[in-house]
C-alpha cells in the first residue's frame, strides 16, 4: 500500500458512518451490546438504552455528549434516515432507507 492508500484509509476510518460500524462492532462483542444493536435485516440499529449508549460506548468512538447532537450527526451523514421511537421503551430504530 502507498503513502497515498493510507492516508485515504485513515481519512475514511475518521468518517461517522466508520466508526459508527465500529462502534456497532464493538458492542456486539461486549458487554454493551444491550444498548445497541443492528436490526435483524442489517439494514439499521437499534438502541436499546440511549443513556448506557452515551455514556459507555460513545465516547470510545465519538466526541458527542448528547443523545440529540448524535442523532444530528446520524441525520446529517445518511442519505436518508428513518427514525422510530418507541413509546413503552427508550428504544430508537434507524433505518437507513
């Protein structure tokens, strides 16, 4: 790989929707898995517990304190996001269409 490669490699790796596949990689395979996870088609995720999510598994991954700044992001970044809230939980479902 060329010094060209790698920068557009680390450039693509420091992009939201990256990190956001690792995060939800890195939850899957932690004990944080129960704050988010990805719908069964694989076409979105889903958190569970937007509070364990913020406060356990963002920061790792994102500069984002709050739940709402995070969501902007997400907004902002796909071509088009369907959101879906749950009343009986603090579920959050986001499909990317």
């Amino acid at each position: 790989m060329n010094e060209g490669e790698q920068q557009q490699q680390q450039q693509q790796q420091q992009t939201f929707p990256f990190k956001l596949d690792e995060m939800l990689k890195y939850a899957r395979a932690s004990r944080v898995s129960s704050s988010i996870s990805w719908l069964a088609d694989g076409t979105g995720f889903v958190t569970h517990d937007k509070h364990a999510m913020m406060n356990d598994l963002t920061p790792v991954f994102f500069n984002h304190t709050q739940f709402r700044s995070f969501v902007s992001v997400l907004i902002l970044t796909a071509v088009a996001v369907e959101v879906a809230v749950s009343s009986s939980s603090s579920s959050f479902d986001f499909n990317v269409a």
